[in-house]
C-alpha cells in the first residue's frame, strides 16, 4: 500500500506546494496548531472523508488486514478503545456483521456512534468488572481482539511507553480468556516494541508473535503493533 491514493504524491504540482498552513489563533497552543496542520494535510484524513471511514486509522487495520488476513466473514472480533469506530467499521465490512454473519464488540471511554453489526459499550477497561461485562457482550468465544488503546501522553517518552505497555498487558491477558483457539490479537505499542514480559506471556499462547508497522501510521509516530496469531488455547 503506497498511500491512500495508490502512489506517493510530493505535496507539489506546476511549481506550487499544496500543503495548508494553519494560523496560530490567540487561545490554541502551538502543537494543537501543529495537530490541525498535520490533519489537515495528511492524505489519509482526506480519503477517510471520502470513502466514509470515521477515521484514518481504519486504514492501518485495511493494510494489516490486508497482509496478515485476520478477518473473515462469520468471526466474532473485539475491539478495546473502538472510539470513533474506524477499526469497527473495518472489522464488521470484513466480517460481514451487517449481514448477520459475525460481530463486532467495541468498548471506549467515548461514546461511538451506533454502526450494523456492531455492539458499542462506555467502558473503562481499567475496572474489574469490565472482562466479564465484554464476555457477557460477546456470548461466546472471540475469533480476533483488537487494541488500539493508548494511555494519555504525559511527554516521558519512557513513562508514556511503560503506561502502554501495561494497557497491552491487561488487553493480552483478556485475550487469551476470550479467544478461540486458532485466534489472534493485535495491539498498538510504541516504538520499542513490548517488554520482555509480555513478549514471553504471547510467545507462550501463541504461535507467531511479531511487531507491525502499516504505512498508514505517520512516519513522525512512535506508534508500533504486536501481532499475535494462532492462539494455543486456554491452558
């Protein structure tokens, strides 16, 4: 995948740079500005809004996907920090969930916009009971758990990485409660990959465990995925 537009575009065309620069206004800080220019400019927003995807980071899940061949039509898939539903939307088109075939269980801190197929949750997945109110959700054994959940950014980059890491662990160990044997998982971690830990805790209930980055993910981002295929099964 080259880019949402199928090849590498330079910014320029007849001489002239297309990329919009944002004013700073009186009450936004600099890297709020900075964050509206980079959105404002970056190709796959815009395809977002064309091809009606709620946000850019469906198309990291589209290009793994579309490599790694997660999703299938009939699986029951979990998505941790779904909001506002992009991986969702990806996950229940490949599934076929808006036929009645599989589904889609998403839980955030947010609300999300009711999708086909899907059964969305306000759930902090911090609190104790929230394994057992997903399984409850979900009815049965999951074929695939997806994580996009990222904890705030504190500007610690070690801070920032450890808190991450931690999110991973907890969504890991509820997924080998829920997956069915054969099932996979995969989880945003930054740059750095998952610590030792946790890649001894995958590599034991997995059969392939390797790091991710999809050309979807800005090239300025510490952002990385673990993916984690062929669940053993619970012990």
């Amino acid at each position: 995948m080259k880019g949402p537009a199928g090849g590498a575009s330079s910014g320029r065309e007849g001489g002239r740079s297309l990329k919009t620069r944002v004013k700073t206004a009186r009450k936004r800080s600099l890297s709020s500005t900075l964050w509206l220019q980079r959105q404002l400019n970056d190709p796959y927003v815009a395809q977002a809004k064309r091809e009606g995807f709620r946000s850019r980071a469906a198309y990291k899940l589209i290009e793994i996907d579309d490599r790694f061949h997660l999703l299938r039509p009939g699986m029951k898939v979990v998505d941790l920090g779904a909001a506002p539903g992009g991986w969702a939307q990806v996950a229940a088109r490949r599934v076929l969930a808006g036929e009645g075939r599989g589904g889609v269980v998403g839980i955030d801190l947010l609300p999300i916009e009711p999708l086909a197929g899907a059964t969305f949750e306000v759930m902090d997945f911090h609190d104790a009971d929230a394994p057992e109110r997903l399984k409850a959700l979900l009815g049965g054994p999951a074929d695939v758990v997806l994580s996009d959940m990222a904890a705030n950014a504190t500007g610690h980059k070690k801070t920032d990485h450890l808190r991450i890491v931690g999110l991973v662990e907890l969504a890991a160990a509820f997924a080998a409660e829920v997956l069915a044997p054969g099932g996979a998982f995969l989880a945003k971690v930054l740059q750095g990959g998952t610590e030792g830990e946790l890649l001894a805790m995958l590599k034991r209930d997995f059969a392939v465990v390797k790091h991710v980055k999809p050309q979807a993910s800005r090239a300025d981002s510490s952002e990385l995925y673990v993916l984690a295929t062929g669940f053993r099964g619970a012990p």
